[in-house]
C-alpha cells in the first residue's frame, strides 16, 4: 500500500489526508530498496571499480552484501536500515570531490556519514546509495593556543577533540552523549546541541570556516580563522545543520574558549514543575554567567536509570524512592572559591524558599561526573526497555511539562503499559520527550498513529520546534512543510537544495519531503 | 577616465592593471550618477505618486533634490553621496512587500536603510535609487522575561532597545558607539560586532529569527523565538551581513541574556605590544566567565582624545603624558564581591610580574562609563581631525600591531604629517586601523594609492579579514573577489544573489564588485 503511494509524481498523495499521508510515507522511509527513483540509479559492482580507482593510498571502498555492511546500513536506534553495497572511505577533501563527481555523473546517490549516531535515520541510506564514510579522516591540525581556534578534519571523533584541546588548556564548546563515537563533520552537518548549549551557544555560534564538497565535486573553501569576518555572505551556514544534503563536510575551524579551572554541580529534585521553573529563574539570577548546563529528569526516567545508577537524592515518602523531577545544575569557571560561594549561596536561596524538595553538591570531579553519567544514561536505559518513539522538541519553558502531561492522558487508554519519560536541556527549553513499551521491541504502529503527528501539531500549536536538534532525516522530513516551514521558506529551501545539488544526489530522500 | 572604465560589459577593465581598476572603482564609487546601469532605470515622479499609493496610513513618501534629502543621501562620514529624489518611510513590512514588488516590476533600484551609521557607503544609494527608511518601523513587540528572547520591528535603534531590555532585566547582547542612532534591522544587515562581541557572540548566535521582504515582494516569515530550531535550512543566516542585497529585514527575534547585576572596568597601560599580548592571556585566565571586553587604544589615538578627555592613567616621562599602548579592560557578572575579587587578583597578578606600567581600577559605575566615553571618543576624535581613511580589520593577535607600524612606515616618506591611530577589539583581532591628515579634509589620492590596496594585501597575507564589522558596502566590494573570497565561493555568492534577487534591484553596487 506505501509503495502505491510513492510514485514518481506523488500524485497518489492527492486521494489521502494530510495525517494518512504522512502516516504512510513515515513507515514507508524506514523500508529501504522499495523506494523508486526516477532521478538517480543504483550502482554496479562496475562503480565500485571505478571508485576506488578515484581513491589514494590510504583510502578504501567496502562492498558486500547490505547485511555486511550492517555498520554502515543501519542507524543508532536499528530502526532504519539501508541497502548500501559499496561504502567509500576516502581520506582526503580531494578524493571525496573525484568520488562525487563521479556519482553525480552517473546519478548515483551518496550519503555522508560521520560516527552513525543520529537519532532520525539521517546518517544511513534509504536505498542502495553509496555511503561515503568520514572515519578516516581524522587529522587534528592544531589549535591555536594564542586564538583559540581548533582547525580538524570532519572524521574527528569529538572525543578525541574534547582530549586534545584540553591538553591545551581549552574547551570544545560542544558536548553530548555520544560523544565517544559521533564526528565532527556530523555533529556539524546537524548543527548538534548538547547540555552546555546555553553557555557556549549553537554551532552557528562557534564555527568559524569550514570546507565542504559539493554535488559538482567543488570543494568550497570557506575555512576561516578569524573570529570576525564580514566579506560577503557568510556561507558557512548553509551547511550548518544542512544533514549532508549541499555538501559534504570534510574541514571545520573551531572556536574554542579556555578550559574552565572550576567546574561543580547539583543533583537537586523538585515536587512540583513550577518548582522546576523557578528553579531555573534563580539559576540565573545567583549562578550568572557560571552556569553552564541546567538538565532535567522526571521520575518515569530515573525509574529506569537507577537500575544501573544510584540517584543521589532519594524520596522516603516514595514507595521506588524518587521525587518527581530532578535538575542536575552545573557551574563552569575560573575561581573555584567563587563558584562554590555561588553554588551555595543557589542552594541556600532555593532552600529557603522551599523550591527544591532536596539535593545534594558535589565535592569533587568524580561526582561531577557522577551526577552526568545519570544523566546521560537516560537514553540508552530507555533504549533498552522496549521499542523507543524518541521526539526531540523544542517548547516554550511555560509549557515544557504540559506537553508531557497531555500525551500521557492520550496514549493512557490504548497502551496503559507504555511508558512516557523525559528528560532535556530545559534551560533551552528542549525537551527530549520518550515513550517505550517495556518489553516489546516491535513498533505497535497503532500507538505511533496515537503519538504522530498529534504530537508535532501539539508542539506547533505551542509554537514551539518539532525538530530542537536532532534534525529531520527521515524521521521528520515529511513534516518539513507541514508543520516546520511555511510555503515561503519552503520555496526557498528547494532552490538552494536545487542550486548546490540539481540532481539530488546528495543524501536523497531526507530532510526535505519525498511526496 | 574613471566613467569610461565603467562600460556596462566592463571590458575596458582588462586594459587596466588590477590596483589600477582597483582604485579607478574605488573612487567611482564615490561619486554618483555617472553610473550607467543597463538593468536599472532611474524613477519618475510618477513612480513617486506611485509608491505613494501602496503605502498605508501612516507611511509617507519624501521626494526632493538630492541636497533636500541629504540626510538619506550622504553617509555618516560625508564621504558617499547618492542623488536619490524618492524616500519611502513605510510603517509595516506589507507596505514594503508592495514597494520592493513595483520597484522590481519597474527595474528599479532600492537602498535599504536604517540609522546610516555604516563605514563602508552601504546604506546610501550610488545613483538615484528608492531609498526606503526603516525609521518609522520602530515597534518593540514584547520581551519574554522567562527566555530572555525580544522581538522588535527592523527600526527600533539599538539604544532604544537596551533601555527595553534593561527596565526588564536584561541586556542587548550587541553594543556599539552609534547605538544612539544605529537600528537593530541595518545592525543584522551589517553583522555588527561591537565591543562585546567575545563575550555574547555575533548575531549569528543572538538572532533567532526574523522577517525579510524579498526583491519579488514576498514577505519570508523565519522568524522564531525557539532557542533550537533544526527544520531544514536555517535561512536566517543568509541575511545577517547580507547589507540588504538579498532582502530588506523587517522583523527580529534576538535572544538577551539577564542584565549582569555587577559592571567592573579597569584602564590600563602598557610600554610594549608584547606586554598587551600577556595582558590579554592573563585577563582570559583570571577574569574567566566574567571578562567582557578588552578594547585596546594607542598613544596616537589618545593623543586626539585627550583634548576633549581626562585619560585616567598618565605617564611623567612622556612630554604628552601618555604611555604607548591603553586598554579598557570590562567584567560583567552576576556578584559584585566576586567580581571585584578577580579584578583585584588580575591587576596583582599583572602588576606583579610587570605586565602593565600602570592602571586603575573603576570605583563605581559612572567611572566605567568615563573609560567608556573615552574609546567611544576615537573615532569622532579622528574623524575632527581630517580626512579619515578608516579600515577595519581582522589580523591574528600576534601581528595585531605590527601592520599599524608597517603602514606608519610606508606613510612616512610620503605624508610624513599623516597621523597612524589605532584602536579596536584587541580580544577578537579586530583591529580599526585608521589615518587621517590633520587639517585637510579632502582625500588626498596619492595616500590612498600608498594605502590601498597594500593594506588589504597585507591583511590577505597575514591571514586575516580585509572586514571584521564594518563590511563590504561600496568601499570594499571591488575587492571581494581579489582579496576576499575565492572564485568558487564568490560563484556560489553570485548565484545566491541571482537567485533571491534575479534583477538585481537590491542595494545595487554593494557587496559584490561593480567590475
């Protein structure tokens, strides 16, 4: 019935409603090879000869079978799976300009990949297009110690990044969960978030200059180590949070501020949200320009975390032992003795007004990292439990919780099992809204057709973003000019896409819509 | 001579030697009306009576002579006159969807324009263009006390905008000596920098979204007041430092931290650059989170400033009193005690290891704005003085002060009276290089032809930016493609430009080279 759906024309579209539509092609786009495309072809084992006739010493293709492939075929969560038989791993910007060139010749689709950690499928094909690995391009060029500026090759895991600057006594101004395998060129090409997002500020923010290939093969050089520069359009945004579809990333030039001497954090629960929220408002107010991250948990989630993880601030009135919303509060400095004073003097305020029920400071590192390592097993706890509907949004802070709240009522009735948790950087108003069937690892399409797009249309209703930061990929992309851009920006959108890649041959089939 | 160079299919430019078609641009585009564009046509009266028809009430049309609308005409340093008869004052972005649709319709030319403070000729016409004014476009929407996040019509002048802020907690994260005069719709058109750009970032981190009216009339609506927002391509960013070629922003959303309850400032000096270089190292190290702004000012400099200024740090051994090199030094934070505290341990630190020669410190916040009055003091100064030749650039912080004293050098021989002062944002490399001859205030082309393009050549070889702030306006587009972007980013600009404004009606002459 999907594949119906998804002729060449879309015009089959025209006969179902909005909701059934995207219905359908949502479930279609996470079955590969059924996809029809009238733009590209699939490659031959002939192709593969000749790509790797295109590559230097040092690079590499892999063919196989998709299921061999399977690292490369299949995302983060298993839930989207490819059909790719040659992956490419160049190690230079120029091989990747002769392997794109080539495809785009030969209309052959070809999806950049990083470290494969995305959470809405973007990183892996939708059909048997060639993936063009960034895994052996990992050169660190240097960081200017005089600047602070971080000059790598896209392929850095950022990991890797966070140890070598801190070497050099600085900070890479991003951070999250998967740090230990997500790249660079990844992280870019998503215009990744993460916790100390409110202090260090967006990707927009801290790159500076990047190189990236395009359809054409051109390897556009708008690297740039000054920190301001204003000569014409400032290109690089484009490809920031572009998920691979203009071009493909493979140099960046990074901002990267001192390593702070001081770090310290609470793990501090709340009874209520508007606790929470006033909460924050003192954050700011005694914490200042030291506040680094202000995550949040509710209970549903640390239920699954303290399996592995004991939470540091208990509730003896509850029968698991938990409160119903958690904060992990971190400060960042350069004078210890100060942001301890102001931690504390945080903690007293709160505390004399009754808006946390409890909390405990760290005394050291370890515990920093302690208090982190809850937070940051919230998602792969929730993986575990059962199938994941994983929604990443962005939502007034007034409203941050009631959306939560609404779709526990709706999904109550039908699946009374299922599981709503949450957690997310509320400090940006970004919450990472989940809900798992313990258990059951199958998709139970009739709770997605409960949860979708009912949800999105919630978030928008709220004027809030349906995508914060993990991007559309195929997840979202049917949405895109539904519920995330109007029909002028839209517009424009397509000529751009339509400017740098006119055969669409870059990670075809995500972020924008393929009806 | 010059107007011959100008033939419409340019060819008369391959004659000429590149610094000759340079500088023969260069000076042609100070004057105006000579320009003979082929894809434009000059207005009528009765395009006049015309847009006046399409505006609402409250919408006015000027017309006159050029000299009657001076103030739209000429820049702020009376160096860039157009001969513009028509100026719309439009009050909404629908009047203007209107105004830009006929003017596309009817070939002509538009000249976006906000508080026309800008350095490059940027916001005046070359030739008789509409001008339309944002000045009645002045609506403060709202600030949202719970995000931080303002959001305001394209006219509001940046002033106006701190007072909002303020009276409600926060502050501006743009600051800048015309923000008296200067709005915030030409500050994103321009990417204005500023004096706390290292601690808040560019726009491209603080503007959320906005609204821009495109050559075609269409009204592209991404505004957003969401911190996260990855839906596709995140268009916004083509129009901050776009200088109105690509569209006429309309509407702003900015994000505004909370209002630092605790301002410290201390002046201080310094004998060598050197001794500025480490001053700098230990203000990151000790004023951490807290350091603001770190402004740098020379003797030269100071010299004009003292006349009408007290400089507060003052040297016996020097006939005039003044040490080599100054600089205001800013914390901003959210506890006074702690603040003061790392001020106090920064200046022990410096004075310790003999870093500066002398300093103090402010006592109260009317000393911080005197240090202020003071910088902000250099470029009127300058400009009292003589004829300006005013360059603004990015340099890495090694060589900052060693192209001053290059230039000085090769000024010397020829005019030995021109004065070489220098001052800017030492902490982002952003150097305002300036020369003026005192008592002479018409341009004297033999200087110029020292000054340029040797400057902007040993900017390029130095790996820094011919623009940090300013822009390119008509006083550097001739150098985009020579000195700022290389031939396959230049392509990609022009090809964005044709895409969004397929006529070329937009701030014709700007930005891109006339050549």
């Amino acid at each position: 019935m999907s594949s119906l759906l998804v002729s060449a024309s879309g015009s089959a579209c025209l006969r179902c409603s909005r909701s059934q539509r995207l219905r359908a092609f949502r479930f279609f786009s996470k079955t590969a090879g059924a996809h029809s495309r009238t733009n590209l072809r699939s490659p031959t084992p002939s192709d593969a000869q000749a790509l790797a006739s295109l590559l230097d010493q040092g690079g590499s293709v892999l063919t196989g079978s998709p299921a061999d492939l399977s690292k490369y075929n299949v995302d983060w969560k298993g839930e989207y799976r490819g059909e790719s038989r040659i992956v490419v791993q160049p190690k230079t910007a120029r091989e990747i300009s002769r392997i794109v060139s080539y495809c785009n010749g030969e209309r052959i689709g070809v999806v950049p990949q990083g470290g494969n950690t995305g959470l809405v499928g973007g990183s892996v094909p939708v059909s048997d297009e060639v993936v063009v690995s960034t895994e052996r391009m990992n050169a660190i060029h240097g960081l200017d110690t005089d600047s602070g500026i971080l000059t790598c090759d896209a392929g850095c895991v950022l990991q890797d990044l966070h140890s070598y600057a801190a070497e050099r006594n600085h900070l890479v101004p991003l951070d999250l969960g998967a740090k230990g395998t997500c790249q660079i060129g990844g992280n870019v090409a998503t215009n990744a978030g993460g916790q100390y997002f409110y202090r260090f500020g967006s990707l927009h923010a801290n790159v500076l200059g990047l190189e990236a290939v395009l359809a054409d093969g051109t390897i556009l050089n708008v690297t740039s180590t000054n920190r301001k520069d204003n000569t014409g359009y400032d290109m690089k945004h484009l490809f920031i949070g572009s998920e691979g579809t203009l071009g493909l990333i493979t140099k960046i030039n990074l901002s990267c501020p001192q390593l702070p001497s001081s770090r310290n954090a609470a793990f501090l629960a709340c009874e209520t949200f508007g606790d929470v929220l006033k909460t924050l408002t003192v954050a700011k107010e005694e914490l200042g320009e030291c506040l680094a991250a202000f995550e949040f948990m509710d209970r549903a989630v640390l239920r699954l975390v303290q399996k592995d993880h004991r939470i540091p601030v208990t509730c003896s009135a509850d029968s698991e032992g938990l409160y119903p919303f958690y904060l992990l509060v971190e400060t960042q400095g350069s004078n210890d003795t100060h942001d301890s004073e102001k931690m504390a003097l945080f903690l007293e305020k709160l505390l004399h007004c009754g808006q946390i029920a409890d909390g405990v400071l760290s005394q050291d590192l370890s515990q920093v990292e302690a208090m982190w390592a809850i937070r940051e097993n919230c998602n792969p706890a929730t993986k575990a439990m059962g199938h994941n509907w994983k929604y990443d949004i962005s939502i007034p802070v007034s409203e941050y919780y009631d959306i939560a709240e609404e779709m526990r009522e709706r999904i109550r009735n039908v699946r009374p099992d299922a599981l709503c948790v949450c957690w997310g950087h509320v400090v940006d108003c970004n919450l990472h809204f989940n809900v798992t069937t313990p258990g059951e690892f199958e998709e139970d399409e009739e709770l997605t057709a409960i949860l979708e797009p009912y949800l999105f249309e919630s978030v928008v209703r709220r004027k809030g973003s349906i995508s914060a930061e993990h991007g559309l990929g195929r997840c979202k992309n049917e949405y895109l000019g539904e519920l995330a851009k109007n029909e002028a920006a839209l517009a424009k959108m397509r000529m751009i896409k339509g400017m740098f890649d006119p055969r669409g041959i870059l990670n075809p089939d995500k972020v924008f819509p393929t009806c």
